[in-house]
C-alpha cells in the first residue's frame, strides 16, 4: 500500500466514522422527539434544536481567546513538572 493509497482509506474511514456519528446522533434525536415532544413535528423540532446547538457553538468559538506568551510559557513549565523534566 503506498502513501496515497493509505491517505484514501484514512479519509474513507474518517467519512465512514462521521456518518456513523451522524446517524446515531440522528436517531438519539428522533428518540427524544418521539418520548417528550408533542406539539412540534419532527422536522420542525429538529430545526429548532440544531439551530440552538450551532449558536451555542459560535459562542464557545468566539469566546475562545489565544493564549499570551506569558501563559504559554506559564503552561509550558506546568507541564514538564507533571512530566518530570
């Protein structure tokens, strides 16, 4: 198996590894739709809640802030303590 050949079943087993992921995240959410709610249909539930998820991850993006080179630094040396260096 040569690199490209290898790089092309990484990349299909990382695609087959999402979809895995997706469907089961699909099917917990048509779980809970089918146990709690009843006012909304499916799509409609499912929109709202997606929405919900991809604001509250533009948030945690935004809030993320990048380290100072004082708190590398800091982190750094934290670190080869617990590695003992």
């Amino acid at each position: 198996m040569n690199l490209y050949q290898f790089t092309e079943y990484i990349q299909y087993l990382s695609d087959e590894l999402t979809k895995e992921q997706s469907d089961k995240q699909e099917e917990k959410l048509f779980q809970i739709w089918l146990h709690k709610v009843y006012e909304k249909s499916y799509p409609e539930w499912r929109k709202e809640v997606m929405k919900n998820v991809n604001k509250n991850k533009n948030q945690n993006t935004n809030s993320n802030k990048k380290m100072t080179e004082k708190e590398e630094k800091k982190s750094i040396k934290k670190a080869e303590r617990i590695l003992g260096r």
